[in-house]
C-alpha cells in the first residue's frame, strides 16, 4: 500500500501528511495497493493558510479622542466589544466605550480562521479649571492656586506666581492672568483674570482734643470710606462727631473697613 502526491509531505505508508511543511496549493493525492489484485485511487486535497488575526497595537487614548478603525494582520475579520460601533470595519469610538479598560475582539471566521483580543485603556479628559480666583489684596499673604483637577505634572504661571502659589503682595492694583497646565496624557489648559486690589488704610487723621459745646466735625482717615461708629458719631458713613451729645470726657471712636476681600480698622480716643 503506498500513498504518493507531488509537492505535499506524506509518510508513503501511513499516508500522514505533514501540514506545517508541505506548501500551500491543491494536491492529487493517490492510494495505491500491490499484489496480483492491485487498485488505486485518487483525491484532490487543497492547504490553505492559517489567518492570522494578530491586532495592530493601540495606544492608551482621551475619552475625548475622535473615533478611529482598529487594524489586524489581515481583514475580513469581526470586531467586537464595548466601544466597537462598527464591527466590519473595527471602528472603536472613546467616548461610547467610556473611562476604563476594555476588551477587543477580533475574529475571522472559517476552518482555518483565528482570534485575537487587545485591551484599549480610555483615560478621562483632565480639567484645568482655575478654582482660586480672587479677588486678593496687595497685602494679603501667599495664596494656594487650586483647580478642580490636578495632575502629576501641573504647570502655573503668570505674574505674582511662584510654583503653586499666588503672591498679591508682590503686585500692583490691577487684572493679572494665571495659567494652568496639566501636562498628563489627557491634560487641559485653563486661564483665569485675578484681580489684586489696594488694601485700604483705615488710620484714622488725629482730630485734636475738643470743647464739648464745639459743632460737630468730620472726621477723616487716611482712606475715604469705611463705617464709623462709636459715642458721639451721628453718620456712620461721613463720620460726622458731635462733641455736645456725649460731653466732657475721654471717647473711643472707631473706622473700619470690611469686605470679603480687603479689611482694616483704627480707632482713637
């Protein structure tokens, strides 16, 4: 009994045909048996490749990111997993897929198919938004700068910074620009106005001493405005004192300014 074919690899005895070496093609293969009754016999057998589904590989990516068409060794496969919209083409989109790790498949179909899976790591979009935005006085300490997010390599910049902090002393009255970076994969850049305000003085300019039948008088301070209050002072906001309503005597009378952002307060007897 012998079997025989041109151009494949079989064992003529036990007709095993080695696959892996033998080229890819279409063989007429023939079983032959000797002896005074001999007979043959013959088939058509074809190899054909494996296919190799093999993905390209894929980068981490922004769940902001445009949608794109993943690759493999070799097309006519199906696509498949979360984030795949169209499985023909493997077109993944970030931001259906979400924020996370997912599993790609890839699947050609057939006797000789193959699959192979990939995962796709979606990061979230950072945001650099500026938080601390003033307003500041010119005598106010260092300010930490914050944003609603941060990363590993966060960049500020912009007049009065140093580092992470904001310094309104060093500035004059006015409007500054702050930058944020965040230098991650996914990063952001945020601007922000922080207005630096002149700290008022609420020193109040020595009255002199008074008789208690003098009119009233205005006192003054080294800054206009402010409240004042104490014996003796008839408007709050002018600072008119009257020495006749609280007669002989020695009285505390103080100015102050308040607000969210820029404070002070003086008195004097």
């Amino acid at each position: 009994m012998l079997f025989r074919s041109s151009g494949i690899v079989i064992d003529p005895i036990t007709g095993i045909i080695d696959l892996a070496s033998s080229a890819q093609g279409t063989y007429n293969i023939t079983y032959s048996t000797i002896g005074s009754c001999s007979d043959s016999s013959s088939i058509s057998l074809t190899i054909t490749p494996n296919s190799d589904a093999t993905i390209s590989p894929v980068s981490s990516m922004c769940e902001t990111d445009a949608a794109f068409n993943l690759t493999a060794a070799e097309i006519g496969g199906i696509w498949s997993g979360f984030g795949i919209v169209d499985p023909n083409n493997g077109t993944f989109n970030p931001s259906i897929g979400g924020i996370g790790q997912h599993i790609i498949t890839y699947t050609i179909s057939g006797s000789c198919g193959d699959m192979d899976t990939v995962i796709i790591d979606v990061i979230g979009q950072a945001d650099a938004t500026i938080t601390s935005i003033g307003p500041y006085c010119n005598s106010s300490p260092a300010i930490p700068l914050t944003a609603i997010e941060t990363g590993n390599s966060d960049i500020w910049f912009g007049a009065g910074v140093t580092g992470s902090q904001f310094f309104p002393g060093s500035l004059n009255p006015g409007i500054y620009t702050v930058t944020h970076v965040i230098q991650d994969l996914c990063g952001d850049t945020a601007v922000a106005s922080i207005e630096v305000l002149n700290s008022p003085d609420a020193t109040i300019n020595s009255p002199g001493t008074f008789c208690d039948d003098n009119p009233p008088i205005t006192l003054t301070g080294v800054d206009p405005g402010g409240i004042w209050s104490g014996p003796g002072i008839q408007d709050i906001n002018s600072g008119v004192f009257d020495p006749s309503v609280v007669g002989a005597g020695s009285w505390t009378v103080i100015h102050i300014f308040s607000s969210s952002y820029c404070s002070d307060i003086d008195s004097i007897t």
